[in-house]
C-alpha cells in the first residue's frame, strides 16, 4: 500500500506484474473463517506452479503465508526444468509484503528450502518486528512511512534483484493495493466448482476498493478454456485512462485481509 507520497514508476523500471488466483463460482477465495482456502483441483495446482514458471519471483501477504503454510517454491523438479530451458534461475524468489511486519518468524516459507525470502515492510513496523525477521529472511526492506510504497518496492526488486516479472498470489488487501496502485498488467483466474457464500468470506480483491466505476481497473479478455469443470481465465489489465483521479490507498482492516489463493503451495 502506499501513502500520500508515493513514488511513481515507469512500466519499463517495474516488472510485469501478475495477479493469479483461484476463486469459487462466487468469487470468494475461503470461508469467513478462512478454515477452507484450498478448493482447486490438481491440475489447477499444477497450473499455478506453471505460471510461476513464467516468472523471476513469485509475491504475497503476511496473512497468506501465516494461515496457508506456502512455501512459494517452483514445485519441484519438471518445473524447475523448465525454468531452466526459459533461462529463469531454477528457483524463484520469494517475496513476502508484511506491511507492520506482523509475518511470523516461524511461518513455513522460511523453514522450506528454496531461494531466498525477501520480506517488503514499512517503516512503521516495529523495529524489534524487522530484527526478528531479518533473522530467517534473506532481505528485510523497508518502503513507504505508513504503508507500503508499492512503486518504490517493485523498482527496487527489478533494479537491484533483476525481477522482470513478478507473480502476485494474494491475499485480497495485497491485491487490491497493487489494483489501485495501477501496477497490475495480467490477471489470470481459475474459477472452481463450488459457491461458498457469505459476506464476511474474502474475495479476491479486498480492501478500500475503487468508490467510482470510472476508476475501476479496466479488463480484456485474453483467454478462457475450460478443462473439467474448472474454467481459466486471463485477462490483460487495460491502462488507466488519462486524467483518471489517483486514488490513495488506506490500510485495509483485519477482518478485509484475504487469506491466500486456492492450492498456494
């Protein structure tokens, strides 16, 4: 998320930013009590593994890598091969956006082998917080007074850490701050077979959201095939239009935090 100051970037000085999720007929990405998370199939997992194959780093929040034990790893050794023949490192970096710098120390991304863990913070974390994750963390870096400079934070990973491309796997409020930050280019969705209802159950981009729908984020289709019952979609997100009203991102609450993508392993 980013404040009053934000820093504005070029596309060609961030990289291509991928939002992949996995959602229920009805748009949600678990239960209200984020107990059930995980509703794709198999070959929706695979699927995700593949597109993170696709990319230098693969990103989310401090609350899906709490409740949801991902590892953000390739997914084994097919896909680190094919990393490989696409000229990729053979593991991804793995990024983690911990605004307060509440992501715990012992959380599952830190424990599993893998490419280092990167963890994106603001400066109002607490400094006790970041010393504690710069314990297991390859990199803690702070961006943004209040929240976090999402501008900033993506120059940096493609300037000093050669990200060209970067996939963003939730939860709602992440996506949402990037959405608003107009930092999004590709949105793709797996939408699986089931409705789980409820008001209070996340979506896949929560948060503040956009007041006005001359200043939502603007969708082309680019692809939809079904495969079983389970359909996958990829739309390109559309430029904003000129003179659209810039739109601050406030902190999102507790209860509007996502949980993460169906199947994130």
């Amino acid at each position: 998320m980013k404040s009053k100051a934000a820093t504005t970037v070029s596309r060609a000085a961030r990289p291509f930013v991928i939002v992949h999720m996995s959602m229920t007929a009805d748009g949600k990405i678990a239960t209200a009590n984020r107990a059930v998370s995980a509703f794709g199939s198999d070959r929706d997992q695979r699927h995700l593994h593949a597109v993170r194959a696709t990319a230098d780093a693969v990103l989310c929040g401090a609350r899906t890598a709490d409740l949801n034990r991902v590892t953000l790893g390739p997914g084994g050794a097919a896909f680190q091969r094919l990393r490989r023949r696409r000229g990729l490192a053979e593991f991804n970096l793995r990024v983690i956006a911990s605004g307060s710098g509440s992501l715990a120390p012992a959380a599952e991304v830190f424990r599993s082998p893998g490419a280092p863990v990167i963890v994106l913070a603001s400066r109002r974390a607490p400094a006790a917080r970041l010393r504690r994750l710069q314990a297991v963390a390859g990199v803690v870096k702070t961006f943004g007074r209040r929240e976090l400079d999402w501008p900033a934070a993506l120059a940096w990973l493609r300037r000093e850490h050669g990200v060209r491309r970067l996939v963003c796997e939730g939860g709602g409020a992440l996506n949402d701050a990037l959405f608003r930050a107009g930092l999004v280019d590709e949105l793709h969705l797996t939408v699986c077979p089931f409705v789980i209802g409820g008001r209070a159950a996340p979506t896949i981009v929560d948060g503040a959201g956009f007041a006005r729908l001359a200043d939502a984020a603007r969708l082309e289709l680019r692809s939809a095939r079904r495969v079983g019952a389970e359909m996958f979609l990829v739309y390109r997100v559309r430029p904003p239009r000129a003179g659209r009203r810039r739109v601050r991102v406030k902190p999102a609450g507790k209860a509007s935090v996502a949980a993460a993508s169906g199947g994130l392993t």
